[in-house]
C-alpha cells in the first residue's frame, strides 16, 4: 500500500473516523482505524463493535492498493501537528507504516486489516433522503431529554419514528419527554427504532459539515446514514420504547405564554439559590404574572416575578429548575407557550409559532 494526499483532505475526515474509536478497548485492533486503498480511492474506517464510521476519500498520483490497520489516535495527533497544507506520504514496510512529510518521517506499527470486525451488512430496510439539517435539527430539539446510564437501557437513546410523509424523534429520561417532527414527503412507512446515545451524538456531529441531502437506511438491527463521501452504521437498541404518548398532557386548563429570554434569564438567575442537588424551584402563577421562588439548606432565597400573558384560577407548582431551562434553550422564538393542569400535573411546553416541537415536563414536590 503506497499513497500520498494533503494535510488538508486527509484531517477532517480521519478527525471524524477517530471520533468513533474508543481510547480505552479489549481488544487492540479496535483502538485502531482501518486504512484501505483500491483504485484512487482511499477507505478509513473506524469502530466501537457499535457505530461504524467509513470516510473515502480520492488519491492522486502514485498509488499502490493495499491495506492495514494503524491506531487512530496516533495518526491523527500526526496529521494535527504537521503544517497546513503538507503533503503525507504512507507508504506500508513489513509489519510498519511509514508516514513521511517534509523533513518528518514516522513509523507506526500495525495490525493486520483482517482483524478488524465490520458490523453485518443487512439488505432491505425503509430507506428515504432528508435535508442534513432537519435530520440534525431532529435531534438538537430532542437529544438533551435522552438519559444517561439508566439501567431502563432502551432510554439511553433516542427513538426514531417513521409514519407516513413525518419522521420524528422522541427522547425521555423518565422526568421530562422531548419530541420533534419534520416532513419527509417521500417517507412511505411504519417503524420505530433507538438509536443508541453516543450514535445520536457522533449522527449530531457529522451532520453538520454536510451539504446535499443524506441517504438514511433504517433495519432491522441498524440505521445508516450515508452523507456524501461519509458512511455512518449504527446498531439500534434492542428494547421497547414506552408508549410516549400516554405522557402527553391531554387537558391542561391553565395557559401561560411568556417571552422567552425574559423567562430564561429569571430562571437562570433563581437556580443559583436553588438547592444544588434537587434543583427544585417553585412557581407561583397570578392574572398577568408569574412568581418564580428557590431556596436551599442554607436558608438562601431567591425570587422572581415575570409578567406573563395568563389568566384563570391561581396555582403553585414546583419543577427541576434545570429541565424547564434546558427546554427554553431548546425553543427558538421569541415566545414561549406553557400548558398546566394542576400542582400535580406535567407541563406541556411549546413555541406557539413553531409546534414541531414539543416537552413535557414532570412537577415535583418541594
């Protein structure tokens, strides 16, 4: 195997392969990334036996086909260090790989490419095209809800629904629920599948730097993602989503509309006297205004008012002053709209211009 290629062309997508290796694995050759050169075509691929990241990428001048599995992270440090615009030249040497550019001349060992596993390839699935930044969109509005480290495993990821013409994703922790459409004209099925959170996480990244729309292939044990010359495979998650729509408030009497910022940054401003580990505040909701209250175990308080558009009977209600702010960062107009029923019911909170997207929101107790 012998090529050379850019500083330039190689970095980016050897720093997006790399993303999905793990420094810390069982087996050696999964700390490295698979290089593969056939035509003038360069192949980098790197895995965590769960999500699989492929980038190719053209080769000019002379080029010998082969391949080899060198570590990620090594390489990667390399091309980060060498200066803009270097020409690197790899070239194979026994059991070695040359790297050479300029005066710098390294030598990584290898594996054999052999070695490396490759998630099972599946035929069939629901396949459709979808602008990168709705798909991305998707999951900036839902991925902060996903929990993390549950041992209601199927929660530690984000489920995707297919319905006619809409594709949506849903993500809870058990405390609050995120949820956000877009329309997929050509989407003509049925199906749900959880794509596991650091999938969700490395789909977020990519998606990115893309420009043109993204082909997704949803299996049944895989979702892939192709965008231009960048291949994403993930497995699902083997489990049973719970049935979210049961959590939605379906009859909330009380309707609380808000300017945004305003209500973020007295949200904000209270949470610092809120106690550190609950992180409960109270709200305390009149005609025209909203009182928001914090105290903690030292005896500090703090309180707010915020006029907001609202009239109907009085209410107190307490809620984890985290979840509300992390759904204000979440909503992109000016404007916020909040559903209530009573001190013991979940809130439904939503931009009124904009109902793609949807949260809900446990109470607590204080």
């Amino acid at each position: 195997m012998k090529f050379s290629i850019n500083r330039e062309q190689l970095l980016k997508p050897l720093q997006q392969v790399a993303g999905v290796v793990e420094r810390r694995q069982t087996l050696p050759v999964l700390s490295n990334v698979l290089l593969e050169v056939s035509g003038n075509k360069l192949s980098m691929t790197g895995t965590d036996l769960e999500l699989e990241l492929v980038a190719r990428l053209d080769l000019d001048g002379d080029v010998q086909d082969g391949d080899t599995t060198v570590p990620a992270r090594k390489l990667m440090d390399i091309c980060k260090s060498l200066p803009a615009e270097a020409d690197i030249r790899f070239e194979i040497d026994g059991e070695r790989l040359l790297v050479r550019s300029g005066r710098s001349r390294f030598t990584l060992a290898t594996l054999p490419s052999n070695e490396f596993p490759s998630l099972d390839e599946e035929s069939g699935g629901d396949r459709f095209s979808v602008q990168p930044s709705a798909l991305r969109n998707l999951i900036e509005k839902s991925g902060f809800s996903m929990a993390q480290q549950d041992v209601r495993y199927y929660l530690n990821g984000m489920l995707f629904e297919l319905r006619k013409g809409l594709l949506r994703s849903v993500a809870t922790d058990g405390h609050r629920l995120a949820m956000c459409d877009t329309e997929v004209p050509e989407l003509d099925a049925e199906a749900q599948v959880i794509v596991p959170r650091k999938g969700v996480m490395e789909l977020a990244r990519l998606l990115g730097d893309v420009a043109g729309e993204v082909a997704v292939t949803v299996g049944k044990n895989h979702i892939r993602v192709i965008a231009g010359e960048i291949t994403f495979t993930s497995k699902l998650v083997d489990g049973k989503f719970p049935e979210y729509d049961r959590v939605i408030p379906k009859q909330s009497d009380r309707l609380v509309t808000a300017d945004r910022e305003t209500l973020k940054q007295a949200l904000s401003r209270v949470a610092i006297l809120s106690n550190e580990k609950y992180r409960g505040i109270r709200l305390q909701l009149a005609e025209g205004s909203l009182s928001i209250q914090a105290n903690n175990p030292e005896q500090e308080e703090a309180e707010e008012e915020v006029s907001v558009e609202f009239s109907g009977q009085e209410l107190e209600i307490g809620f984890n002053v985290s979840y509300l702010l992390d759904v204000m960062n979440a909503v992109d107009g000016d404007a916020v709209e909040i559903q209530l029923g009573d001190s013991n019911s979940s809130a439904l909170i939503a931009d009124p211009e904009e109902r793609q997207a949807m949260y809900v929101v446990m109470p607590m107790r204080l």
